[in-house]
C-alpha cells in the first residue's frame, strides 16, 4: 500500500514538471485582473474582495507612487476615467490624500458609489494565505524603495508576491533590489502594415527576458502572435509564461491547452468554470 501511494505521488510530481509542449494540460494559477474588474470597480478593494469570493488564486493591481511618497492603486496616469465628472487629477502630481478624496466606484454601478483610491498596504492586506498578488508598477523605478520597504512589511511571504511591469529597467533593478521575489516582464504586440509581421518578435522577448534576469514572460493573450513554439521557447529558456486579459473561455481553454501557468482575466469565476478541474484552486 505504501508503495502505491509513494509511486502515486512520485507520478503526480513529473506531471507538474512536464515542459510546456508535452501536450498534457497543466493546472492554470487564475489571476484576477484589478480585481473582479467585470463585475465590480477595478483596482478597489471592492473588486479585490469579490475577486476571493469568486475564487481567484491571485489578483492583479496597477500600482503608482504619489507625489508624497504613497504607494495608490490605480491604472491610468490620470483620475479621468475612473472618476468622471470630478476634477482630473494627475498620479503623479497628486498627494494621496487628493487621490483620496475622489469616488472611482460609482462610474462602474452606483452600488459602489463612495469607493476610494486604495493604498498598496491596503490591497496587501487583503491577501488570503496561500494566495498571491501581481504587483504591476505603472511608474518608473523611483517607486522600488518604498515599494520595498512595503512588501517586506506586509505579512506576506516572498512566494505570494510577484512583481510585474513593461519597462525592463523596473523588472532589472526590482530583481536586483528585491532577489526573494519573482518578477515578469509585460509585453504586448504590434503588427507593422506594410509586412504584416509582429513585434516584438520570440528572439526579441527571450532577449529582454534575459536582459532583464526576469522571471517569467507576462505577455498579451494575442494567439495571432503566440502557438506552442512560442511557448515552448520561453518555457525552455528556463522562464515561466503568463498571459493576460483573457474573457472568453474559447481562449482561455486554449492557453490552458498551451500550458499558460497563469490566465489574467476580468471575469476570475468565469474562466475557472470554463477551465474545470484543471484550474490551480481545484488542486488545493
């Protein structure tokens, strides 16, 4: 009996270790993106805790430093989209308390009127154990002190977090600075009209991902762009592979199919329903 379940175990162990184009699926980490963003205002700790109601393993924040040196939770550059009909006020330029006194609920539902711009401590907090957060810097690398110096304060462990971010500088100096946490660089792809070719391309991406000393790739789920070779590729460079926003579970199936070790989506409870017994949270 031992013995059976020793070779059991052994069995499901390889499994977890199978390269991305053994064509077995792998369990998916799903990863709500600013929260459950579809339902509820992004990047609120509405969002961030209907996101662990509906099940996420993870979620995913956009993160700022403010003009007096807090960390807020927010996407764009400026207040404009998320508080409309308030005075627009620049991140960057602004002090959270100014960031603080703005509603970026009630645009989404008025159920949510009265939601405020939340701190990364804040969201931090929210963190169940066993769980993770995607930290995704929308500033440069001036923000990766006190960045730092809030992780490390939080209660959670290194493995919980990981940080994210399209400028190679911020993913190099965060690996750097901060070696106990992954880190994954961010791309996207544009396509050039007169050859129709995309950039950047996989000889390109595996070069930043080595730049970098990145973790792993967080890439766009364009599948005009990425097949099995792709992904093969990254994964065999010794780099994890990610992909978001992905909605519909049509795609979702087939990054799962692909071995993607996490989907970033809008609509986490959805895409888990979709992915069935293969998603991360079926395994615990």
């Amino acid at each position: 009996m031992l013995k059976t379940v020793l070779a059991a175990l052994v069995f499901l162990f390889s499994l977890c270790r199978l390269p991305a184009g053994s064509g077995l699926v792998q369990a998916q980490t799903i990863v709500a993106h600013r929260g459950a963003s579809h339902e509820a205002p992004e990047n609120t700790l509405a969002a961030f805790q209907l996101a662990w109601r509906q099940g996420a393993d993870a979620i995913e924040g956009d993160f700022y430093l403010t003009r007096d040196g807090e960390i807020a939770c927010i996407h764009d550059k400026t207040t404009a989209r998320v508080a409309p009909g308030q005075p627009p006020l620049s991140v960057a330029t602004s002090t959270f308390q100014e960031l603080r006194g703005l509603d970026v609920g009630r645009w989404k539902d008025p159920k949510y009127a009265g939601e405020k711009v939340p701190t990364l401590q804040e969201v931090l907090a929210t963190v169940p154990e066993g769980k993770q957060i995607f930290v995704e810097v929308k500033c440069g690398p001036e923000i990766l002190p006190t960045l730092q110096t809030q992780l490390e304060a939080s209660k959670l462990k290194p493995e919980q977090i990981v940080i994210i971010c399209f400028d190679e500088e911020v993913v190099r100096d965060a690996r750097q600075r901060m070696p106990h946490y992954k880190a994954n660089w961010l791309t996207s792809y544009k396509q050039t009209k007169e050859t129709r070719a995309w950039h950047p391309t996989r000889q390109d991406v595996l070069r930043s991902l080595a730049r970098t000393a990145a973790t792993g790739l967080g890439t766009n789920g364009n599948l005009d762009v990425i097949d099995q070779p792709f992904v093969a590729a990254v994964r065999e460079a010794g780099f994890e592979f990610h992909v978001w926003t992905v909605n519909s579970a049509e795609a979702a199936r087939a990054w799962q199919k692909m071995g993607a070790q996490s989907i970033t989506t809008d609509r986490p409870a959805y895409i888990r329903r979709a992915l069935g017994p293969g998603a991360a949270s079926d395994r615990k």
